[in-house]
C-alpha cells in the first residue's frame, strides 16, 4: 500500500524515491490525474540522477499548448514494494507529478474528511 495526504491546497501528494544511474532522490510528489505519464520531474533534479534520454515525444498541455520534441528518460522508481522502470519527462516547474498510467489495476482513495490518500 503507498500512502500520502491531502496538503493545504487540496491536491494529493506523497513521497516517492526516483532512482537513476548516478543517484536516487525522496521527493513529494503531486498525484496528477490530469498527466497520464508516469513521471515528471524538475529538469534541475534530473540531471544529477544520470537519466538516460530514450526517445522524444509530443504532448499537450492542459491549456491546449502542444510542445514538441520534448525528451522522454528512463528511470526507475520505487513504487509501493517495487522498484518499476518509468518514463520520466522533465519540466521547467518545480513540482514532481505522478501521472495515471503508474495507477492501471491500482485502487485510489483520496479521502478529503480525513486528509488521506491511499493507493493500493
């Protein structure tokens, strides 16, 4: 089972352990229903954790820009009793995002009476 909250602005948040080829680092993370990736991370953060650049992608952001060419690393993370490969794309923000496709067959609860989210 991971757990994490809900913090003060109402998003869900938990930490996470994103491993790369030089170093591993604890992050929160903000669970991002809106990205369906698996992560995406502060490019200030990526580059000390020695990502290998797999391929380049296209996507689209919320307000409907579409930005191109944009770098997709692989990683692995850990993720409840695993350690899984994930993509990782980065970002000039400096939140950490977990997308919806690390949730296929997962069951999320985000409970806002109590301040919990549990994913399992």
């Amino acid at each position: 089972m991971i757990k994490g909250k809900i913090d003060k602005n109402g998003s869900p948040v938990l930490e996470v352990r994103i491993i790369g080829s030089r170093a591993e680092t604890i992050l929160r993370a903000i669970l991002d229903t809106g990205f369906d990736g698996d992560v995406c991370l502060p490019a200030t953060i990526a580059v000390s954790l020695g990502l290998e650049l797999v391929r380049l992608i296209d996507s689209e952001l919320a307000d409907g820009k579409i930005l191109e060419n944009e770098p997709v690393f692989a990683g692995k993370m850990a993720w409840g009793e695993d350690i899984v490969d994930v993509d990782i794309v980065l970002t000039r923000s400096f939140d950490t995002l977990i997308g919806t496709n690390l949730l296929r067959g997962k069951d999320v609860r985000l409970d806002y009476s109590t301040g919990k989210l549990t994913i399992t």
